[in-house]
C-alpha cells in the first residue's frame, strides 16, 4: 500500500526488490521524453520503496488522446534488445509483481544472439505459463485450456507474426536490429495512464515530451506530416505503473482496449499517423489482449477464464 503526503506518494516494497525493478522500468520509459516519448512520472528510489510526485487527475480529451497516441509510438521506438527483455539493471532475480511474468536479461548473452520470433515469445513466456494453473484451480476447464494451448501452437508456428508500427522498425534498423523489438510498458490498461494537466508536469519533463517523433516537420521528419490541435493540449497522459520490457507494440495498444479507455481511437489515429500500425493490426487486438486475461485468470480466477478462452477460440 502507498503513503501519501501533500507533493509525494511513496510506495513500499510488496516483496525483496520490486519497487527499485519498477523504477528501472520508469526510467527505461523516460529516456524517450526527451524524442517526444510519452510522458512516464519521475521516481526517487530508497531501500525498499520509491516516491513519485504527487500528480493531479485531469480529464482526457480527443486532443490529449491523440497526441498521447503520438508520443506512445515514439516510447514504443526507442526499443529493445529482445522480446522479453528486462529494464537495465534488473538483478536477474526479481518478478514482476504477483503475476509472476517472465523477464530475459536485457542482453542477449552473446552480442549475435538473435531475439525469438515474436510468437514463440508471446506464446512461451506471456501465455503458456498461466494454463496450467487455471486448469488447476479451476479458473479453466479442460476444453478452455485445450483452446489456449492450440492458439499457443498457432503463435509457436508464427502464424501471428506480424512486423512491428513503421517508426519502431525503422529506429530497428537504424541501431543495426534484424529483429524490432518495441520498449514496451507492460502493463498499459488505463488506471496506468493518468491524465494530469500539461502545467504540472512542466517542472520535471522535457519540454519536448509528449509531442511526438521530432524531426523538421514534428513527426520524424515527415514532409506534410498531420498537425492540429493534439499538438498543443492543456492535458497529457502520464504512465506509471509499469512491467516495462521488450515486446511487440501491439500488445501496449491492445491492453488500452481491456477494460475501457476514453478517446482510445484517437490514440489510435495519432500513433498511426506517426508510426504505421501494420495491415490487419485489428484483427489482432484480442490476441494480444490474451495476454492480459491469463494473468487474471491466474490472478483472480473467476469469470476471466471464459472470457480469455472466448477470445482465444477466434485464433485457434
């Protein structure tokens, strides 16, 4: 539980290690702030706990969604190593939170290793892992978890496999990657996007922050790019709460979706006017939702079983 005074919230260790793997988290986000990355709240850190400043809700806006769209697509750009790879400085030891999730260190082990292909990843690392304990305790029925392992068998086989938004494979490409692999939030429902007015955030962000890809034109060089009102808004998202690592971009866009996000197809709309979202990349919104719903169904149980195998049922 959090502890609160009037400018800081200081959150305390849930176990040995979780609030400083959180903070490398943030931090890892953060260093796309300055390239017009999404804004990520600043964090102190102490044996056993980190502060965050104390931020003010506002209410978001189409504009303030758009150009959080915008800035996520850079974050999203700034990239990875792997799929699966941890924040720099993860101890190799500590998880992350009670889900459990899998982390890779954040170097391949030797400097030729090539990252998996997404689909064994995702299915390996970000699925498999809760069907057995569904099944276990219930929270699946047989049927239920033979639905979800064949949709792991289809992901293993990369039928899924899909090339990351433009901007990310293009900053791939740029450091030398064969693979593009997206630095990625983790976590990204909407409690973990605050919406604090854009004023408050001035004395801790780059002034760059949140205004997406910087270039002559604003958006990564771009003649013609789009410009409007998202570009100047009185309210900006900030992230907090991640599980940060390398994954595919589409997993964060997808996560926004699970339990509701106001304006989400502006943020939609402004990320893919800066980063090209790949062909079909609707169709696979609830493939990369499954994610999410399994930690539920190991988590909470209850009626997140049907509806993970519901889902997983359209990819099987």
């Amino acid at each position: 539980m959090s502890s609160r005074s009037d400018a800081v919230v200081r959150k305390p260790d849930s176990f040995a290690g979780a609030t400083r793997l959180e903070a490398q988290g943030l931090e890892w986000l953060a260093e796309a702030m300055p390239d017009g990355g999404a804004h990520v709240v600043p964090v102190r850190v102490g044996e056993g706990w980190i502060e965050e400043p104390r931020l003010s809700a506002g209410r978001v806006t189409p504009g303030a969604a758009r150009a959080f769209g915008r800035a996520l697509a850079v974050t999203h750009a700034a990239g990875a190593p792997a799929f699966g790879a941890a924040p720099p400085g993860w101890d190799g030891r500590t998880r992350m939170g009670r889900s459990d999730i899998r982390l890779r260190p954040h170097a391949p082990e030797a400097p030729r290793d090539e990252p998996r292909p997404w689909g064994v990843f995702y299915a390996e690392d970000r699925i498999a892992p809760y069907i057995g304990p569904g099944r276990d305790d219930g929270s699946l029925t047989r049927s239920e978890a033979g639905l979800i392992e064949r949709v792991c068998a289809r992901l293993a086989d990369g039928d899924f496999d899909a090339p990351q938004p433009a901007l990310t494979r293009r900053r791939a490409e740029q450091r030398g990657q064969h693979i593009a692999v997206a630095r990625t939030h983790g976590d990204l429902w909407t409690g973990n996007v605050l919406w604090v007015p854009a004023a408050e955030v001035a004395s801790w962000a780059p002034a760059s922050a949140g205004r997406g890809p910087q270039g002559e034109h604003g958006a990564d060089e771009q003649p013609g790019a789009p410009t409007g009102p998202w570009t100047d808004v009185d309210v900006v998202g900030v992230l907090i709460d991640p599980m940060a690592h390398g994954a595919h971009a589409e997993t964060d866009l997808a996560a926004l979706g699970v339990f509701g996000q106001r304006h989400l197809e502006q943020v939609y709309a402004g990320y893919d006017e800066v980063s090209a979202l790949a062909d079909g990349w609707q169709e696979r919104v609830g493939l990369h939702q499954l994610h999410m719903l399994m930690i539920h169904v190991f988590l909470f149980g209850g009626g997140y079983g049907p509806q993970a195998a519901a889902i997983a049922r359209r990819y099987a």
